[in-house]
C-alpha cells in the first residue's frame, strides 16, 4: 500500500496513492498507516483524491487507522471522489470523520 | 435450473498497470468470462484480488453497455460486499474454491446471480443488514458488519437460495437511479 506522508505546518497530509482500498489493500492500509501516523504532526488528513473505490473492509480499515492514533491526534478525510463518498454517506460515516473538499485548498492554507 | 462450477478456471497471469509490483507476480487469480457483451459469466477463484479483477471486469462492461456511473458505483459496491462475503464467510475455512457470475444487462435492469459452494447463510436467510452505530465515543465505532446493510441498500432485489448444496444470491439493480 502507497502512502505519501508530507508535512504542512501544523498538517500531515498522508496521500494514497493507489486506487483502491479494498478487502484485498485493508489490512496492508492500516498497516502503513499506523507506520505514517507514528511521528510528525497530530493533525492528520487522509488525501483520498486518487482512490476510486472503498468497500466496508477499506472503510473499516479507514476507521481503525482512527482508532488506533493516540488521544492528542485527529483524522480528517479530503478528496473524496463520488463512489467514494456514497460509502461514506450511505454508511453515516461521513458524520464521524471532518471531511475537506478540496486537498489543494487545503495544503495551501496550510503552508499560507 | 441446476449449476455446476467448473472444477478448475484456466490460470491467468494478469499484467494490467496498476497492481503494486510484486502483487501481480504472486497472483493465484482466475477470472474467465464467457457469453455475449449483455449476457455473460465469470468464473473466478475466491480470492480477495479475484474479487477486484471480478469488480472491474463487470464494472467495465458496464460502462460499454451505456450504464451510468452512478448506477455502476452502486453494482461494484453492493457486489464487492457479496463477493468478499463469499471469500470471507462461505469459504472461511481456508481451501481456495470457485465463484461464479452470471449477469443479464437488459434495457431497465441489471441482473447478477452468484453462486458459490461454501458454507450456506446462517439459518438459510439473508442477514438482516442493520446499519452499526456510527455514533459514540471513537475507540467504540464499527470497523465493519455494514456489508449486507450496503447490499441491501444498494440494491433494487435481493434474493437468497440454497440449492443443490449451493448458495444462489441475486441481485437486481434498475438501470435508471430512482
């Protein structure tokens, strides 16, 4: 699994840069995560720009990728593309996780 | 009507650009397709990544029949939670068995009936697919349990059968979104 972990100021962007986050990706996802999670900034947003497609094992993996951070750090979610976000909203868990439109908006308010 | 799989799919060695290198040398992954572009099977091996090579085969015959994306989002979604709950549950006990496909693409509906030889639902019925709680405190929130509530969601029909020591599950989608 291929994350990007950059950091922007106060933010740790981490960037999946593979298209899915599926059964077969869930474990090796939660994996890398806790990996890009281990250090840097405690406000962390998961850049889901390039995947296309989350089934409940990647959004359960999302979730657990949550659940395992320490009590000082956050996970937000930004760029989620269509299929995407219909998992998120048919399964109300887009009332869990603050979720940003635009990554790009975002890296440059950060770095502004 | 009585189905019988195919004891053993011809091996496939698949090279699409997109699997993380090493992924795609290591594949023990089958999927054969056979029938007309609107009537077609697949017959893949219970695997995670068959599952993926399953979903975007469909998926891409999809978009050359002239299903909307939405339409076709909601097909890979509800099918991808039907086909790992085969992987999963039905053939949890390890030994790699095969799944098979049918899909009828008719002018208002999408048909999908997928049969496996694993383990039969719990009381021979379906699930009844109740949404986990995704309020509470954050080390309490589901991680999972939201697959049959997605299929059935998702889904115009779901039907279940347990035939000849086979499961039978159908799902039908309306080609125009409600």
């Amino acid at each position: 699994m291929d994350l990007q972990s950059t950091y922007h100021n106060d933010m740790n962007i981490i960037t999946v840069a593979e298209a899915r986050i599926d059964a077969a990706a869930a474990i090796r996802f939660k994996d890398k995560m806790r990996d890009v999670t281990s250090q840097g900034p405690t406000h962390i947003v998961l850049d889901l720009s390039n995947v296309t497609f989350v089934d409940s094992s990647g959004l359960g993996a999302i979730v657990a990728a949550m659940k395992q951070l320490s009590g000082n750090q956050r996970l937000d979610l930004a760029g989620l593309t269509t299929d995407v976000a219909k998992v998120f909203r048919l399964t109300r868990m887009d009332t869990v996780f603050v979720i940003h439109d635009d990554i790009i908006a975002l890296k440059a308010r950060a770095t502004g | 009507m009585t189905i019988s799989l195919p004891s053993k799919p011809v091996q496939q060695v698949d090279q699409r650009p997109g699997y993380p290198r090493g992924e795609q040398l290591k594949r023990d992954i089958a999927v054969t397709v056979d029938g007309t572009p609107t009537d077609f099977t697949l017959t893949a091996r219970a695997s995670e990544l068959a599952v993926r090579d399953t979903l975007l085969t469909v998926r891409s015959r999809l978009l050359a029949e002239g299903v909307s994306d939405e339409t076709s989002g909601s097909v890979e979604l509800a099918m991808a939670e039907a086909l790992n709950n085969i992987v999963e549950h039905a053939y949890a006990t390890g030994e790699s068995r095969d799944i098979m496909l049918k899909v009828s693409i008719k002018p208002d509906r999408l048909c999908f009936l997928l049969c496996d030889g694993g383990a039969p639902l719990p009381g021979l019925c379906l699930p009844q697919g109740k949404l986990p709680d995704p309020s509470g405190p954050r080390d309490d929130l589901p991680e999972g349990g939201f697959g049959w509530f997605l299929i059935r969601d998702l889904a115009e029909r779901v039907a279940y059968e347990r035939r000849d020591g086979m499961n039978h599950l159908t799902l039908e989608f309306l080609r125009a979104a409600p």
